[in-house]
C-alpha cells in the first residue's frame, strides 16, 4: 500500500466550467506577490489593451539566503527599480483542453505530509498571457545591474602585497626536536655516576628478574646508551625464549639480591 493517503476520492467540479487565464509572469514579480499574500497587489485593467497596475506599498520580499556551496545571497531588484504598470500580450489557447486542479491542505494537520488533501478543479484555461515589463530606460538599467550582479562569480581571489601571518612554516619545530632527542637519549641530559647507576640497576633486578632496556631507562631517567654500557657489564641479553629480548643478572651477581622476590 504506498504510504500517501487521500483525503477524499472525490474531485470537486462545480468552477470547472470557469474561465482562467495563464499568465507568464517576471520571477522578481512573483516574488512580490508572494510577499504580499492575502493582500490586493495590483488592479488589472481590460480594454484595448490589457494592462496590469501593481498596487503601492507592497512589501518586498527579503533578499534569499545562500544556497550550499555559494558565498554570497540571490540578487533582487531594490523597490524604487521595479516597474509598476505591465502590458499583457495575449495567445488563444487552440487544439487544447487545460485545466487547474488545486488541493487543500488545511484540514489535515499532523498528517498533511502523508496524505492527499481535497482535490477540486478550479476552472478552464482559455487564454495565456505574458506580463512584459515597460522597455524604459530604468527598466534596462535594472535589468543589466541585475545580469552583472548575478554573473559575477560567487567566489574572488584577492591578492595580497604581504604575508598575512608572522611565522613562516616550518617542517620541524624547535620544541619537537628537542622531545625527539629526549626521548632517544633520555629525559636527563647528565650522566650519573657510574656506581650510582650500577646500584640502581641491582635495585631494580630486585624487585623484577628480567627487563627490556627501554624499561630500564624510562626508570632510571639515563641515556639510554649510558645504561646499555653498564648494563653489559652486570646482566646478560636473552636471545631465545621464554626471555627473548629481555635483560637478567649474570649468574655470579644473582646472589646480591637482598629481599628479592620470585617471579
């Protein structure tokens, strides 16, 4: 069952048999009476001549928003530009049969975007007509500052004498080079004395029997050469398994652990 729904399968016939024009009308015009909707926008005078009067005071419409993708908002005509009297040219509507079929929303409420609302057809097309502007000097003047706007790109480069910004980009920042060679060498720049840092190995073979190097020299804040240097001299580098890659105590120094706890 397809999710729209009608309102009503009748259609409303009883203005079928009335007379329509369809006019053709500037979209700037449009726009206009749709900004003055409800309200008396403008007196149409039938003789010779069909000729349009726009009614004073309207309220124009405001300029439209930017669509996606564009920088700046949609040209419209200023209020002193537009004209106020059209003429109409008129064509019979021949070997044709059109008509306007309207529908009313308004008492569906919640549900008008699932439903149809009541269909009613609201006359016969006799005639179509064009609304054509007066070809005044104002009026071509407003029609080309109106061209110009609208084909001026909606994006501009602007050149520019000097850099904008004071600092010129750099590949490597001081800051980060010094964090890289911490890093690669140690936190600490200084070398501690060679007892000391052998001490402090043997402390920390007591509380662990195997490390990686790296370990060590995150916790005893050394280059890690230094304690790659001492380490040498103390411990041995495992190269098979289960200890593959870590360091332990050489056998004759496994005895000055005091305290020491098994793994």
């Amino acid at each position: 069952m397809s999710p729209t729904k009608r309102y009503s399968n009748d259609v409303d016939c009883e203005l079928a048999k009335r007379s329509i024009w369809l006019v053709k009308v500037p979209r700037y015009l449009s726009e206009l009476w749709d900004a003055n909707e409800g309200n008396v926008v403008g007196k149409l005078q039938i003789g010779a001549q069909v000729e349009l009067h726009t009614a004073k005071g309207l309220i124009h419409p405001k300029p439209k928003e930017p669509t996606e993708g564009s920088s700046s908002t949609v040209t419209q005509p200023e209020a002193s530009e537009i004209p106020t009297e059209y003429s109409f040219i008129l064509h019979d509507v021949k070997s044709q049969t059109m008509s306007v079929l309207s529908e009313d929303k308004q008492g569906l409420g919640a549900d008008a975007p699932i439903k149809t609302g009541k269909l009613a057809i609201e006359g016969r097309i006799i005639k179509k007509a064009e609304c054509r502007p007066p070809a005044t000097s104002k009026y071509m003047k407003m029609k080309l500052a109106h061209i110009v706007k609208n084909t001026q790109p909606k994006k501009t480069v602007k050149m520019i004498e000097k850099a904008a910004v004071k600092f010129k980009p750099v590949s490597v920042h001081a800051e980060d080079m010094i964090k890289s060679k911490q890093k690669k060498d140690g936190a600490k720049t200084y070398r501690a004395d060679r007892d000391v840092l052998r001490g402090a190995l043997f402390k920390a073979f007591e509380k662990h029997s195997f490390y990686r190097l790296q370990d060590l020299q995150q916790l005893l804040q050394q280059p890690v050469s230094y304690v790659k240097e001492v380490l040498q001299e103390i411990a041995v580098y495992n190269t098979a398994p289960p200890h593959k890659s870590l360091w332990c105590l050489k056998p004759e120094y496994c005895n000055y652990k005091v305290n020491a706890q098994s793994e």
